[in-house]
C-alpha cells in the first residue's frame, strides 16, 4: 500500500499565524491573572480547541462573557468592528489574529461600499469570517449570496460589487456571480479566494484522482475542509471525511493500493502524520 | 392563422436615429454637389442600403476613398477614432451617427485603460461596433474574445475590465466571464448589451415559444438579428431567418395556426409589414 500526502495541505498561512500569536500570548500572560479570550473557536479543529484551553485559552459565544481588563484574541477568520469597539471601549486588550486574506476581503467591502456599490458577499451565511465581512459594511447596501438560488432571486441594481469567502470554491463562485452578470450595470469582482486556498484544492483534486481512497483530515465546521472533501468526493467516490486519527475504519482500505490523504488549512501536521502512521500499521 | 409581431421588434432608437440623420444630411446637401459617405453599410440592412444610394449615399470600404471638402456620416456601429481623426484632417466634414449605447461602451474601454485595466470586448471580432470599441483603447492592453475556448485560454492578468458589443446575448457573456472570473484579482464588467437589444430577445425567445412558425426578419450580416434568429431556433425548430418578403416559401406554413414575427434593430417597419401582408394573402 502505497501513501501520497497531498502537495498543499494541513495549516495555511493564516493559520499558523494565528495559533503563534495565541501561544506567545499565552505566554506572556501566564501567571498574571490576566484572562485571555477567543469569541468562538480560535480555528475550525477541535483537537487543537481543546489542547489551547488546557494552556488557559478561554473560548466563549458572547461578547458579554469578556471580563473587563483581560486579553482578546480576534481569531483568524476575523469580526465584527461594532463589537470590537464595545470590547475596547471596557479596557479590554485586543490582539488582532485576522487572517491578512481576510483583512483584504473586509477592506475590498469596505471600500466597494464607500465607491457606492451594493456590496455582495458569497459564502457560507453563518461563518464567522461571512459575518465579519459583512458587518465591514456599515448600512443596509449589503448581502450574503450563499448559492445559486439566491443569485437568480437577486433584484437588480445599479452597481453592485462582490466579494468571496476566502476559502470558497472557484467553480461555486463562478455559477453565483454569472447570474448576477446582467442584473446589474456595473458589476465589479474581487477575487478574494486565498491562494492557499485554492492551492489545496487543486492538489486534493489531482491526488483524488489517481489514488483508490482519500481521506481528508480536519474539523467538520471547517468550510474549506469540508470544500475539500466535496472535490474529492465528486472525483472519488472512496473519499472519508475525519476528524481524527480515531475515526479510521481498517476495513475501508481492503484490497487498495494507493491511498491519498489531505488536510484542510485548520488541520495540524501531526494530525496527518498520525493518519499516515496508523494506515501504514493496518497495512503491516 | 393568427399572426402575432413580437412585442419589441424592428428598428431600435440608435437606428432610428442614424437614418434621421443621413436623410436630414442627404436633404441639407442635395444638389450642393458635396458627396456624403459612409464607411460600410449605414446599418445592416441590405433593402435600406440600397434606398439610401439610390438617394446619393455613398457607401464605401476605405477611408481612403472619401474625397476632401465632403461629408461623412460615422454610422450607428461607431468607429475607429484614429481613422475618424485622418478624415477631419482632410476637411471633410464629420456627422457623428454612432448610437449612444455603442459610444457608451466606447467611452468605457477607454475609462478602464486609463485606469490600468487590461480591458476585454466580448462581442464579434470582426464586427465594426467591436472594432471600434476595441480602437478607443489605445495600447497594447486590449483583446476581443468571441466565445468560451478563447475565455478558457486567457491567460492571467490581475485586473479586468470587460465591456460588451452591445447586441450581445446574455447567456453568451454570462458564459465567458465566469472563465475570466478565477483569472484575476480585480474583475470589473460593465453590461453595455442594450436595453433594446434585450428587450428584442426577451419578446422573441416569448413569443416563438408559443407559436407553429416563427419568421425573423432582417440582414443576415445583422449581428443582433441572426442572434435573435439563434434565440428563436432554440425556442422553436420551425424558425426561418429571412431578409425580405421575397424569400416567404408558402409551403412553410401548410397546417400552421399560429405564426410569429420579429425583426432585428435594423428592420425597417414596413419590412415586416409586407412579410405579414404576404403570410396572410397565403391563408385566404
């Protein structure tokens, strides 16, 4: 049994970004009472959720919960500057982890909507990097386009501008933003899909394609993992979607050859590693 | 047999206009002995060309023709502002009959290159409306691309601007700008089809839904007629794309109850008026 690690995969740039700055704060508060908070998770993985708030890291879902003068962590898929503002406005020190792909995206928005553009987001409506966007937007010129359906709905406008999710597909995108060609007059586009992003596609793509099963490691709220595991499984129908090392089943590799495995941008090497060790030991 | 004319057909505002002004230009010189030309057809349409000559119009291929001390009719499809510019040199006299739509998507072009966009027509290459939309960009950084292989081989660029021959269908445009759209990082589109020209396609694509026959009339190197002769084809095997009454072979119409007619932007009235008139006198 032969094993291929795809070319791109496991944490991006963002990624490994972020974790850095929670761990050198971490550090740094260690010892000083000082509370250190992410609103949500840090990133979409669980196993790295759980080894960061064994080190103190507290991950709440309320903006209410953050103690006044502690530390607060943006996490990488970046927020809400309304809420920002409360949190600095109660002496709250903020670190700001936002993936800089991200920051460009909020930024593009920003802007378009300034420009007076109706401002499009496509992606996933409840992701906090959607949210965050969005709210970069301040009035009502604003909307999320999550699928076709909702781009043939559109009502048209004079000038609208899009953005994308950082971690969509670019096949996704391209359905979307053809309906909306003549709904408008002026229609301005900012690819905003991450480099990494795609590079991950496209190598899951290729390694699907020639291997007899794909396992695609990393958290299932992780939209660009779970984008991930929909290529390969539009390409190989033998394609597993885990979270962990855990959930391998010896009975899915009997009788294969070549097996391929990927990670999505939020999902640790280790990770990986200890996916290729076990699968080499039911081989054995 | 009941006979319907589409709702929108036949000569657009831009036409209309275009020949108001070579008649009032034919009537103003008329026996002042100074020649008044056009650059090609005046519009597309074989009947009418020949009606405007037999009024002293001429119609020529090569700028190089039009004498000094005469009078040029730019027509309804725009032109090459270089070419324009060597004729006003020769004193002769300019009469600007470009169709504002068409000047619209002209000042565009120009509007993206300065401001550093690498600018696509989407239209037909050798069209002179896209020749002269492609001549209003003065460098290098301009192409035309007619269908989805020559989108496909684009090759990436970061920002694009793109403007549309103004006869165009919109699931054509549709089709190629989602080629471009992973392409760059900046997309910008402007939708310069015409209203008339949707309106045209969205009467006929209705109407020969819900007929036996359908009839466009209108030049064959009309390029907004042929695409309403493709759009009905589509809607409707029993469609016949013919430039004048003359062509009407009754044998079409054996058993038929229900006809439909529609003319391109170039189409005379009474063009489609006699093709009615003819279709009737083969039913009593």
């Amino acid at each position: 049994m032969k094993i291929e690690i795809a070319k791109y995969s496991g944490y991006c740039f963002g990624v490994k970004r972020a974790l850095n700055m929670v761990e050198k704060t971490l550090e740094k508060y260690s010892g000083s009472g000082k509370k250190v908070y992410t609103l949500g998770s840090i990133i979409h993985n669980p196993g790295v959720v759980i080894e960061l708030s064994s080190k103190g890291l507290i991950s709440t879902g309320d903006p209410e919960d953050i103690e006044p003068d502690s530390i607060f962590i943006v996490r990488s898929h970046g927020m809400s500057p309304k809420v920002l503002k409360r949190l600095a406005g109660k002496n709250i020190e903020i670190i700001d982890a936002t993936c800089p792909f991200v920051k460009k995206a909020q930024a593009k928005a920003k802007k378009l909507e300034e420009q007076g553009y109706f401002v499009v987001v496509i992606g996933n409506r409840d992701h906090p990097e959607v949210i965050g966007i969005k709210e970069h937007v301040s009035g009502a010129g604003v909307m999320v386009i999550e699928d076709i359906s909702e781009a043939s709905a559109f009502l048209n406008k004079k000038k609208v501008g899009v953005v994308f999710q950082t971690t969509q597909t670019a096949d996704k995108v391209k359905e979307i933003v053809s309906e909306l060609i003549d709904k408008c007059r002026e229609l301005i586009i900012y690819n905003t899909i991450c480099d990494t992003t795609k590079n991950r596609q496209d190598s899951t793509r290729k390694l699907s394609g020639k291997v007899d099963i794909m396992i695609i490691a990393g958290g299932r709220n992780s939209a660009n993992t779970t984008h991930l595991a929909n290529i390969s499984s539009s390409e190989n129908s033998r394609t597993y979607h885990i979270e962990s090392s855990d959930e391998i089943n010896p009975e899915w590799f009997k009788g294969s050859e070549k097996i391929g495995i990927s990670g999505g941008a939020s999902t640790p090497e280790k990770d990986i590693i200890k996916i290729k060790n076990m699968i080499e030991s039911i081989d054995s």
